[in-house]
C-alpha cells in the first residue's frame, strides 16, 4: 500500500494513504479528543460520522488554504500536509463546539445512570469547562420506558450516531436511524415509535455504544434490594458464565481473569439466601439440547439445530426469519431453565412456596432482562426468573454495600444448583454453547467420552464473526456446523439456511460480536479487542482447570433427573424445560 508523510506537532510520520489523521495521531502517541468517533464498533469499520466536531484539527496542505478538519474523518492523501493539534485556533473551536454540546445537555449529572461513564463529562472536566456561556431553548423529550430491559431519553442525545451504527451495520437490525432536521435532530425509532413497538431485540449493543446516558439499562435494582430486606422472602441468585471473567476487572483484577470464588463471596455478603450458578443450568440445557440435536439428526427432519441460548439473536428470528422458527432449539435459555427448576424442584426441596421465592440473575446481557419478561415463562403469576441485574449494576451494589472483591476470601456455590462442568463454563464465549453440546452428544451416539486434545473443538473458537466446521459426532459420523456471533453475521448465516437448507446440520448464534463476554451489560470495553481476547481466554482456563468437562457427568444434572425429571425429552423436562417461540 502507498505510503504518505505528515507532520503532526513538527513530527513527521509515514502512514498508508487514506489514513485518517486520527490514525496517523494515534501512531505516534499524540492524543486528540474525539466524542462520535468509536474504533471498530464490530463490523471492521470505525464510527466516524465527524458530527460532533470535538476531533477538530488545524490543517495545512489539504485545501488551498488552512482548515479546520475534524480527525477521524479527514484522510490523508498526499505527502506535505501539516496538522497542528494543539493550536489556538483549534483549541478554541474544540472547547466552543463542546459548550454548545454542553448547552442542549441536562445537568441531572449526578442521577445518571452513565455518570462515571459519560464521555461528555470526562471530556467537560478534561477540558477545565465551569460553566455554560451558551444559553436558550433546550431539547427536551419524555424518557421511554415501555420496555422491560432498555431506556431512551432523549434528551440526553448528542447525535453521535454510535447507537445507530451498532445497529444498523453490525447487528443490521435497522431500529435506530437519524430523526428530525436541525436543532430537534435526535437518533430515534421510526416514527418516534416506544422501543418496544419496534423490531428491537434488546441486545443492548447501542447502550454500549453510547457515549452519555441517552440509553441506558433499565435498571432492577431498588427491587432486588427491597426483595434482600423482605423476611418473607427467600432470595437466591444465579451468575451467568461470562460475568466471572468481566467483574473483577472493576476492582483492580487483570482484564479476564475469572474471580469465580470472590463473586460467590460476594454476593453471599449482600445478603442473598444461597448463591448458585447458572453454569449449572448450562449443563442441564446441553443434556436437554444434545437430546435434541441426537433425535434431529437421526431421524434428518428441522435440520439444521439452532441454539437456542441468546434471547437477542431469538428475538431476532421471531421478527426477520419466521420462516425458520421451525428449526431452533425449544430449550430455554440457562437463565430460565434455572428459574424453571428453582421455582419448581428446589422450592419443593426447601419447602417454600414458589411465590415466596425470589430468583435474582447476574447477567451480561440487557436482552436477559426483556427475556425475563417474556409472557410465557410467567406461570398463575409466578415468573420463572423476578429480577436480572447486569455485571454493570452489580458492581455498583457491591461499591454500595461497601464490597470490594479485591478483599474477601473465595468461596464455592450452593448445592444442589451450583456444581458444573466445564462445559458450561464456555457458554459465556461465541461457539462455547456447540462445542459443550458436541461433547455430550459424542457421548449419547458413542457411550463412551472423548478423550485427550480430541475433548477441545477448536475449530468453532475464536472471535471471527462465522466460523465453519465439520465435527465428528461418531466414528465416521460427521456434522456441519455454524457458529457465529453479531447479528448481522447471524443474519448471513440465515440467508445460507434459506437458499441451502442442508449445508449445515447445527448451528450456534450469539447476538453479541465475540458472545457473552461482551454483552451489553458487561463492563465497557470502549472497542479495545484485546480486553475481549483476555476474557474468551479466561473463560477457557475455567474449562482447563476443571476436572469435570461434561455435562452429562455432572452429579448434580445426575440427581436432578433421577430425582425429578425422569430423563432428557421426558414430559415434565419438556413442561418445564421447553418453550415455542412466535412470529413478530
């Protein structure tokens, strides 16, 4: 690729033509501030609208004369040109552009639900701005609550348009876009329609994406803490795979380093009555989803098997592929299965009646929230699963119960939900879920273990966005699989299936580019690539380190149906266990 040379502050840099001056910035470790602009949002492109106009630079050498020219979008053509990142023209118009920001922005700083996250803030600070010179009307629209996992105001909204990128490009799911003309423009619905009116799958990329409170999780909180302080109820909790490998990194641990035991502790010291794990609950969907996937393929009908794990990627087929809903899993998700059997066989183990047993889910994930939710896993007014709170949230429950997992002891779950194999551990990454289900199958065709290397499908690891494989499931049986994560990628995947219905045989599909790790309600990773490298590898050395690697040997799965459920597939599995979804 040709080369070209800037001058950026007096020093020269060589970059590949068409460069941005950001990139060519960023090569030699000059900071220049940037609001819209977002590296890699997960589509392999960078947002860089260049609407806000905080990157703003002095140029020389691309216009006959010197311009203003904001970083991230201005590329670099030629050799010659000079920018200067730090004079006064620049200053002055960086700090003008961020007052007018300021200007149509709420000043409910305190009570907003991004405030140590709010890069409008950070950037307000870095910038030494006291006050707003710039007054007059300001936007104000009613904040939109009308779904359960989700909230928009925006009034907050600075039209960086990252929000609707995430959604239009990486997860194609088209909800958000450009609304209204000057100085009422806002990202919005069409129509400005209620979130949940629209074919938003609640994935929760966009409140990742935003850079200031405009949307935000809904936020269970206030209730699970009123629930903690009810002696009438009973309040367990389950913790999704990939948290353990993304809370620690909000109190001091090394990015991905699992803190599994510390989590335990921790949430025992808030007060929950028994601490379990929704791994355990993995285990128990792959003995019911290998069942599923054994009888699929032996007798060749609705094929291929989709998982059925992700409630972003189902809400996404019920409104794009309808034609398909024939072919997912009818496994419910771990987080409802948990709740389907904690309300139901460990309620009757303990004696509590399901009413008065509260079950709490830490999540990655805003889609768990609206999953939750969903109609059909309510039962006489009983829900499989009351309130689901985020990585995000718990560690700020934690910060306000004065816990700091940097010092407390480690601790190991509750039984009898709280055992699993590694298996389950690497729900929380993209191709974790078929993998778990291959090496239980391999057993249920075969009656015997894989063994040694043979146990580690590595041809469905790694973050690429679709990954193709052939895995063997018996001696000289082999499968086509799929596994892909981000909804855009699962949306190439769907077209495959509806013009080759046979290429594949299972398929894996996570809404999240890179799976569960980086949910929308995981720590902010702020596009840094390597931090969701650092927490796949985490969650693997969970699985390493164990010495139960199967579901299926779980002793507690064991117990669970020889005491309750009779065996995978039986009625009362299929009752509690299985769901039907619908055209949206």
């Amino acid at each position: 690729m040709d080369q070209v040379t800037v001058t950026i502050n007096g020093i020269q840099v060589s970059v590949p033509k068409g460069s941005t001056i950001l990139d060519a910035a960023k090569k030699i470790g000059i900071n220049i501030p940037t609001l819209c602009y977002c590296p890699d949002v997960g589509c392999g492109v960078a947002n860089k609208p260049a609407s806000c106009r905080i990157c703003l630079v002095e140029a020389e050498g691309i216009r006959p004369r010197p311009i203003l020219a904001p970083a991230c979008a201005t590329p670099i053509e030629r050799d010659g040109v000079v920018v200067k990142t730090n004079s006064m023209r620049a200053l002055k118009a960086r700090r003008t552009v961020l007052e007018l920001l300021l200007s149509d922005h709420p000043q409910n700083c305190l009570t907003c639900a991004k405030n140590q996250d709010c890069e409008l803030r950070k950037l307000a600070a870095e910038f030494g701005v006291r006050e707003v010179p710039f007054k007059g009307a300001r936007n104000a629209f009613e904040p939109d609550h009308s779904s359960a996992a989700i909230m928009r105001d925006l009034s907050k909204c600075i039209m960086c348009r990252r929000c609707e990128t995430v959604c239009n490009k990486v997860q194609t799911v088209g909800t958000l876009t450009g609304y209204g003309r000057g100085f009422g423009a806002k990202v919005g619905t069409a129509g400005m329609m209620p979130l949940a009116d629209t074919s938003c799958t609640f994935c929760g990329q966009c409140v990742n994406a935003c850079p200031v409170g405009a949307i935000t999780g809904i936020s269970y909180v206030r209730d699970v803490w009123k629930a903690l302080n009810d002696p009438k109820k009973t309040v367990i909790v389950q913790t999704a795979p990939a948290v353990r490998v993304a809370v620690g990194q909000e109190f001091g641990f090394a990015p991905g380093v699992p803190v599994t035991g510390k989590l335990v502790s921790g949430l025992r010291a808030l007060g929950f009555s028994k601490v379990f794990d929704t791994n355990f609950s993995a285990d128990l969907t792959i003995m019911e989803e290998g069942h599923e996937i054994v009888e699929r393929v032996k007798s060749g009908k609705n094929l291929p098997i989709l998982t059925s794990c992700c409630p972003g990627w189902i809400n996404f087929i019920e409104h794009n592929f309808p034609d398909l809903l024939h072919i997912p899993s009818s496994c419910k998700s771990p987080q409802q299965m948990f709740g389907a059997i904690a309300k139901s066989y460990y309620a009757e183990k303990i004696g509590v009646k399901p009413e008065d047993l509260v079950v709490v889910s830490v999540m990655p994930c805003q889609a768990k929230k609206y999953e939750a939710a969903r109609p059909e896993f309510e039962h006489d007014g009983v829900w499989d699963v009351d309130y689901v709170v985020t990585t995000r949230e718990l560690c700020r429950m934690f910060r306000e119960a004065g816990i700091n997992l940097a010092n407390i002891p480690e601790s190991d779950y509750d039984s009898p939900l709280g055992q699993s194999s590694g298996a389950a551990d690497i729900f929380g990454v993209t191709g974790g879920v078929l993998e778990a289900a291959c090496r239980s199958v391999y057993f249920m065709l075969n009656g015997k273990n894989l063994e040694g290397d043979a146990i580690n499908f590595r041809a469905v690891r790694g973050l690429d966005g679709v990954k193709e494989a052939k895995v063997e499931i018996a001696s000289g049986k082999t499968i086509n699989v799929a596994v892909c994560s981000g909804l855009g990628n699962a949306r190439k995947v769907l077209e495959m299936v509806r013009k080759e219905p046979n290429r594949f045989q299972a398929i894996e599909i996570m809404a999240c580019p890179g799976g569960c790790i980086n949910g929308g309600g995981q720590p902010f990773l702020h596009g840094d690539r390597d931090l969701l490298e650092k927490r796949m590898k985490g969650i693997y050395s969970e699985d390493e380190r164990k010495q139960l690697r199967f579901s299926h040997e779980n002793p507690d799965i064991q117990a669970l149906y020889k005491e309750y459920l009779g065996e995978p597939g039986s009625e009362k599995a299929h009752h509690l266990l299985h769901t039907v979804y619908h055209q949206k």
